[in-house]
C-alpha cells in the first residue's frame, strides 16, 4: 500500500518538521508512507525512514563555494 501526501494534506496531519525543511525548495514537497505485509500480533513493527534529496548543503554554507562540488 502507497499512501502519498502533498503540503495540504501534510498539513492536515500536522506534519510540521516535514514542512519546514520543505521550505528550502521551489518543488513540491511529497511524503510517502510504503507499507508492506500484515500486522501481526505480538510481532514487532519495523519502520524505515528516508529522504530524499537532490543536493543539500545540510542547512548552512560551511565549506567554501570551490569546497562543495555539484
């Protein structure tokens, strides 16, 4: 099952983390749940977490321009 929310519906959820690293772009932010199999009792569940990002410069310049590569 693919579950995908766009800003509205992110908002809607109170994704607010999500969204305020979603600031820093011009594109459309998506957060994607996969789930996979059944829930079973007394069994744990397994979450894995990603993101998914085309460059970033972790928030702040802290290397010269000629220091970071793109």
């Amino acid at each position: 099952k693919v579950t995908i929310f766009n800003r509205e519906q992110a908002e809607k959820v109170g994704l607010h983390s999500f969204l305020a690293v979603a600031q820093g772009t011009d594109e459309p932010p998506r957060f994607i749940i996969i789930e996979s199999g059944k829930k079973e009792k007394g069994k744990d569940t397994v979450a894995l977490l990603g993101k998914g990002i085309t460059f970033d410069t972790g928030g702040i310049s802290l290397k010269s321009r000629e220091g970071m590569p793109s």
